[in-house]
C-alpha cells in the first residue's frame, strides 16, 4: 500500500474463514482485499467448500504460499475465476498450476498478474486452454510471449490477455497469431518494433493497458488512430496532450481512461509526453461517452474542468492528481472549475482531487460539499486552508461513505465534527493532520461500533540511507463486531488512549 500504513496493522482473514466455512452452507464466491490470508486458511476453505466455491479473488492480499493455492485446485474442481492480482504469493514451486489444469474444466478467469509467480508451465497453461472451453480471460507474469503460442492456438474463447514480455528480435514476432475473440488486451514491455502484431485486430480492441509499454507519445498516436472501437484505455502520461487528442479524434465509444505517473527514473517522457488542460479539454469535447477519468497532470485550469463538466454527462467516477514536477501552475486556486465539474456531472459517485497548497480554497471545499449529491466515496489530497473550509464542507455530501483525506491542515477538533455532520460516513482515512497532545480531541466523534485507531508518526526506509518520516494516521470506521483485536504495536485503539 506504498507503504501508507503499516505493513503489520493487521486485517487477518482467519476468524473470517472459520465463520464462513460454518456458517455458510453454500458458500460459492469469496473476495478477500488487502487482507492477510494463510495457506492454513486456503485448505480449510477448501476442505469445507470445495465443492461449491467457484469464485475465489484474492485481491492484493499477502501471507498464504503456492502451497496454500495447491490446495484450492486440487480440491475446487468447480472453480470459475482464480484471481491473485497484485497478492504477494510465497512460489515454492509451480504444482498449483499443475493440479489447476489436470483438475478443472470450468475455468473462465485465471488472473496471477503483478504477483512475483514465475515458474509456469506452459503445458498447463496450454492444457488449460485446451480443457476449459469457457476460458475468456487470462493474466499471467512476464513470461516470454512466444512461448504461450501453444496456449493461443488453443484459447479459442478468449477475450481478455495481459503480462507476457518480448525478449526476441522483433522479426521472429512476424506470424504470432492471437486468439480472433480478444477484445482486450495487455501486453507488458512491448515496443515500437512489436506495435505491429497488433495492427491486425486493433479495430476489435475494447480495452489496452498500456501501462508497462516502452511506448513514447508518437508512439501511442499511431496506435491509437487503429483502435475506433476502444472503450478502456489505461496508459502513463507519456501519452501527452498530443495523445489525448488523438484519442479524442479517433476513440469516440471512450468510456474509462487511466493516465498515470511515469516513473522519473525510466525517463520515457519526451517532450509532448505530459498531460495538462490542453489533453482534458480534447477528450472532453471529442470523448462524451465517458463514465471514468482518472489522470495525472502537469497543469490544469477552470476553463478545462469547466469543459469536462459541460460535456461528460455520463461522468460517475473522477480523480485528479495535480504533480508537482512544473513550480507555475496557470490557474489556481481552482473552485469554480471543481465547481462546474461536480454541478455539471450528476452522475458522479466517486471523486478524488489531489492538488498541492492553494489550490483550493476553503470555498472551494464548501463547493464541493454543496455539490457532491450522490458522491460516495472521496479522496481529498492538499486542499482548503483551515478547519473553516472542512467544515463547510461536511455540512454537504449527503451520501458519502467513504472518505480519505490527505496532507491537509485540519484539527482534530474539526475533522470530528466533520464525522458527525456527515451522517452517511461509514469510513474515514487521514494522513497528516495538526494533532493535539493526547488525541483525546477525536473523542468528540466517538458513538456506538465506531472504531478509532490512530497511527503514530513513523519513519520509513527508501533505498539506501534514506529515510522518510511518514505523518500520523486516523481510521476510523463502523464494525458491528466491535473493536479488532488484532492491533499491532503500530495500531493504537483510542479507547486506550482515552
């Protein structure tokens, strides 16, 4: 969770387990996220479900091995979906693959992407293929993408593809042939050289992650100028303002979009390669289908904002994360573009705004409040200029549940009646806040099954010799199960403060 709590704050599945394999008779789908799961845990799971689970998501989790997964696929022989994304498994070796393919012939998701999974066979990944005829969606490691023709050939259903990687001339690419059903597509590390064994069915594509290409902006027009079909479009903003207004020209059935930061360090940026306002008003005005955006950008202005709300109507989830690489930013603060986003877009559930130190005011925070109607979860990074604007802002946002504040100046004092006013609040994060003495000033929010942990300033290590001192954390969030009882050292319950 970059390291933004505690690596041992808890949140262990076990006595979820236990409850679930007693209590549920017919348990058929379970999803644990970011929760600790064992391999003790997976074989109970299956040894008391294994006939009837069918959905097993496992969803940036951490604690359980290969071991406990070869107890999941020896025992669930009806399993429709196996997701392990972003979960750091312990491979001791690759058995649960093995039984996975020799067990089942129902399989329709398998999703080990983004976990440290490296020994796979591609027999198995290719009997699978060949066993489980409903098979439409597949995302594996970096493995070398010549080495899964076998599995193509024979993956006559699939829709979706992600991980692979190209460590080969490019020439040797030539006949690759994918399956004549994918519509969305992954493919990590690719480079201009390969861009071409897409070109076939690129008018078919609905979705391409992009997020992992060696692609510079250039590259992404002329790829995007193939695809009049996508609807999903995740990349890093390397995809410049030159991009999106590709993207805008060429992709009219856009519905999500995700630009993300490019790491400093690969500097794959050339000159084009940043977002601003000039990329947000392209796509606002060329792109009215969309129900998503999320993007980093380098600057950003009203006149935008006030775009996007006057044309994205179907607008349900917006977050923008303004970053502090350009020191002059055209348009600050920002409150009647926010407001103009939020009272053009009704349609708004999930909103998160990450700005930096005067970029929203105190009235601005009161703006959003005033029109965040149906909003119900929000992220809220450096805004407004004391308690003032918090509190202007509580007296709004009527559906809220979810709130997560970030590097923001407020009290204790304010942030606790801030939970009060809002009475649809059934979570609260908080990273950095003027804190008193005792903490004993959030007391003010205390009510039955609402718990308060607080997290002291810590120091975190980043690469040699260098250290971070991470600010204090409040959570806090409704539980009919009372306080946990699994609190490290780190974690301190309030009611031990008090």
């Amino acid at each position: 969770m970059y390291d933004l709590i505690p690596e041992d704050w808890g949140g262990f599945a076990t006595p979820w387990v236990v409850e679930l394999s007693k209590s549920f008779r017919f348990l058929k789908a379970l999803h644990f996220r970011r929760m600790i799961v064992t391999d003790e845990d997976l074989e109970l799971l299956a040894r008391e479900k294994g006939g009837d689970l069918q959905v097993l998501k496992l969803d940036k989790c951490s604690g359980f091995s290969t071991d406990g997964l070869l107890h999941i696929c020896s025992s669930c022989r009806n399993i429709k979906v196996l997701f392990l994304e972003e979960s750091q498994v312990i491979e001791k070796d690759g058995n649960w693959l093995h039984e996975l393919a020799m067990n089942n012939t129902q399989l329709e998701t398998l999703n080990f992407y983004m976990t440290d999974l490296s020994q796979v066979s591609f027999d198995d990944l290719e009997l699978i293929a060949k066993r489980c005829k409903s098979l439409v969606s597949v995302k594996i490691g970096d493995s070398e993408i010549l080495d899964l023709v076998g599995f193509f050939r024979y993956a006559v259903s699939l829709e979706e593809f992600s991980g692979g990687c190209f460590n080969k001339q490019s020439e040797e690419y030539a006949s690759l042939a994918f399956p004549l059903q994918l519509r969305r597509l992954d493919l990590n590390y690719i480079s201009k050289k390969e861009m071409h064994i897409v070109y076939p069915f690129a008018s078919r594509l609905k979705k391409l992650d992009l997020l992992y290409a060696l692609l510079n902006t250039t590259d992404h027009c002329v790829l995007l100028e193939q695809c009049p079909n996508l609807e999903i479009l995740e990349t890093r903003n390397v995809i410049g303002d030159r991009g999106l207004e590709v993207l805008a020209r060429s992709c009219k059935k856009m519905k999500r979009l995700r630009i993300e930061r490019g790491a400093d360090e690969q500097e794959m940026e050339d000159e084009d390669g940043v977002v601003s306002q000039r990329g947000l008003t392209a796509i606002a005005q060329g792109c009215l289908e969309l129900e998503c955006v999320a993007v980093y950008v380098s600057d950003i202005t009203n006149a935008a904002l006030e775009s996007m709300g006057k044309n994205l109507k179907k607008l349900s989830d917006f977050r923008l994360v303004l970053l502090d690489k350009e020191e002059v930013i055209t348009d600050l603060p920002l409150d009647n573009g926010i407001r103009s986003l939020l009272s053009g877009c009704n349609e708004l559930r999930r909103f998160a705004l990450y700005l930096r130190p005067g970029g929203l005011t105190d009235m601005g925070l009161t703006y959003i409040g005033q029109h965040s109607q149906n909003i119900r979860w929000m992220l809220l990074g450096y805004l407004g200029e004391s308690d003032s604007g918090l509190l202007g802002f509580s007296r709004g946002c009527p559906s809220l549940q979810k709130l997560e504040i970030r590097g923001c100046c407020f009290s204790e004092n304010a942030l606790a009646m801030a939970v009060l006013q809002l009475k649809s609040l059934r979570y609260l994060w908080v990273q950095g806040y003027i804190g008193s003495e005792t903490g004993l000033d959030l007391l003010t929010m205390a009510r039955p099954y609402w718990n308060i942990e607080l997290i002291p300033p810590r120091k975190v290590q980043y690469g040699e010799g260098r250290e971070i001192e991470h600010p204090a954390h409040i959570l806090a969030y409704y539980s009919l199960a009372g306080p946990r009882t699994d609190f490290p050292p780190s974690v301190i319950p309030l009611d031990s403060v008090a």
